[in-house]
C-alpha cells in the first residue's frame, strides 16, 4: 500500500471515473470529481457515490493526487488553465492519463513545483463498473522523474496493475502500438462480421470467435510464424478469388483488405516463408486493386 492521497479527478469521464473508483476501493479518499455532461454526472453517481462534483479548480486545489483524465486535446489547456488560475500547488502529485503525451505537456504543473506523472492504462474503457476488474493485470505505461517513480509504481500496485516504463520521446511510438492493435482489430474484426453476414452465415460472432481467439493468442505468443491462410501459402488464385467477391458484396472493405495483404504478404517474404517468386505473383492480383506499393527489397529482387 502506497501513501494515501486524498485523491480529484478531472473529469469523470470513462477513465476518471473508474481510477478514481480503483483508487477509493484501494484506501484513497476521493475528495472531489468535476464532470458537467449528463454521461459524466451518471458515471460519477455510480461509480464514485457520495463523491462530490466541484468545478476543475475546486477539484485541483482540494486534491492531494490531481487526476487528470480529459480528452488528449483538451489537456495542455486544461493544465495551463488550473497553473494559471493558481489551483495547483507545489508538492501536489499531478498525473494524467493520455498515452500519447508524456510530462511535458504537464510543464505548467511542474513549473509551480508539483510532482507529475504520465500514468496510462492500457486498457479500453466502457465508465462502467466492468472496468474495475479489468484493472486488475491491466498495464500502465508510465512516464516520470526520478523522485515520483516510487510514486507511480506505488498508485499502480495500489490498481492492481503492472507497469512499463515509457521514455518521454517514445510516448506517441508507444500509444501508436496500441492503437494500431487494439483500435484497427475492431475494425478489421467487425469488417470480418461484415463478410460472414453477407455470405449468409447465422452467427458471425460466434462463428470468428474460436478462431480469432486462436490466431490472437497464436500472434502474441509466437509473431509473424502463427501466420496460416492463403498468402503465406502462395494461393494466388484464392487472394484473386477473394477480391473478386468481396468487390461485388462488401466493396467498402476492399481496400482495407488489400492493405492488409500488402502488409502480410511483405512480412510472409521476411519471414522467410514464402519465396519471392510466389510473392510477386500475389503482388500481381493486388496492384489491379490499388496503388502499388514498395514491397522489402527481397520481394522486388525476385
Ligand atoms: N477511453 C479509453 O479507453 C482510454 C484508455 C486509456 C487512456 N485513455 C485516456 O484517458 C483520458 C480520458 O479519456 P476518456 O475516454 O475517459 O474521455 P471521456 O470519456 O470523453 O471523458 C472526458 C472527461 O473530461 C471532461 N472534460 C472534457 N473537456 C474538459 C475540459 N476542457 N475541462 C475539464 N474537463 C473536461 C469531460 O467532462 P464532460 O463529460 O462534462 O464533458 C469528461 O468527464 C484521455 O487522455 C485518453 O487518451 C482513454
């Protein structure tokens, strides 16, 4: 157990709300919550119960741990906002939750001698007390000084969570990992559910299921060899097949598909599982669907 703070938030938005709970339900007392939205107010409600909604300033000034969890885009404004009105205050731990920004844009804060964090959960929020749980093994990407590491680790063991240490020029490299994975797989698997549908199949969910399940495991555990299916294969005349009858039935997922096999296929050849040779002839039947790209050197040199 860390030292207790007694803990604000800014706002109790998906994030906030559901820290701010992990937090309390770890000894944390959570002083003050600030959210004006109606969506804001009913998270508070639910999850913080009896947590009082002040404005940022009164939050930020009553606040030993100031959380702040706004939008990305809102943040560098809202800490020079609370620097300049004087709401923050030396000794103050004030930590936000963006993974694309580090402490820099915590400057403001630093300036008047608070003690800032870049504590990110990497993890997809619902605001719900479904969150909580998930919290548990969740990983937070952590960004801080020497002097608040202790800190950082101590609220992260305090969520049940696990930590990586981010470094500040690496902080959007990062979230780009996790986006890319966790944001496109929604829309490459609800393109995927797209396709079952229109084939006619009942369940498209359930039907992906044990198999995404598989193939995610299979990629985390092992990388590019869990690859199977007709690219790393050399099926030329399949990844023709499929483009065919997904330009008739789901033209909107066309090109997401062949960027997709672009990629695949670039990654097959330096594996060293499908010879150049093959790969050309697939490169083929992608280049009538699109720009050609520049394929590693190994492909071209076939
Ligand atoms: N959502 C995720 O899965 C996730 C995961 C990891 C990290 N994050 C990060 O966590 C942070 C918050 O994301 P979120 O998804 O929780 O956002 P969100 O659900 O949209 O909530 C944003 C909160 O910030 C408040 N807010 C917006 N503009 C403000 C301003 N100018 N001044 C004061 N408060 C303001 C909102 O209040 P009102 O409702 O009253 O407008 C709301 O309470 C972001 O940095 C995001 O990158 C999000």
């Amino acid at each position: 157990m860390s030292h207790l703070f007694r803990v604000g938030v800014i706002g109790a938005g998906r994030v906030g709300a559901v820290l701010a709970a992990g937090l309390r339900a770890a000894g944390h007392p959570v002083v003050a919550a600030a959210g004006e939205s109606d969506a804001s107010r009913r998270r508070a409600a639910e999850l913080l119960p009896g947590v009082p909604l002040r404005k940022p300033s009164d939050v930020a000034r009553e606040a030993e741990l100031l959380l702040l969890t706004v939008p990305d885009d809102m943040l560098p404004n809202v800490v020079k906002v609370l620097a300049d009105s004087g709401a923050l205050h030396a000794g103050q731990v004030v930590a936000h939750t963006s993974g694309r920004h580090g402490l820099a844009v915590l400057a403001p804060a630093a300036a008047v001698g608070a003690r800032v964090i870049a504590l990110h959960p990497a993890m997809t929020f619902t605001g719900t007390s479904v969150d909580l749980e998930r919290l548990h093994g969740c990983v937070f990407g952590l960004t801080a000084g020497a002097d608040e590491r202790a800190i950082a680790e101590g609220l992260v063991a305090d969520l049940g969570g696990r930590v990586t240490w981010v470094p500040e020029e690496m902080r959007t490299l990062y979230h780009a990992g996790l986006a890319h994975g966790a944001n496109h797989l929604v829309t490459l698997v609800s393109e995927a559910m797209g396709l079952l549908g229109a084939a006619g199949v009942d369940d498209p969910a359930g039907t992906l299921r044990p198999l995404l399940d598989a193939a995610l495991d299979n990629a985390l555990a092992h990388g590019d060899a869990a690859l199977t299916g007709p690219i790393v294969r050399g099926d030329v005349q399949t990844v023709a097949a499929h483009l065919k009858d997904i330009s008739a039935n789901a033209p909107d997922t066309v090109p997401s598909y062949v960027a997709m096999a672009w990629a695949t296929l670039d990654r097959a050849v330096t594996d060293g599982r499908l010879l150049p040779i093959r790969a050309q002839a697939i490169a083929g039947v992608l280049s009538a669907y699109g720009d050609r790209r520049v394929l590693s050197p190994r492909v071209e040199s076939a």
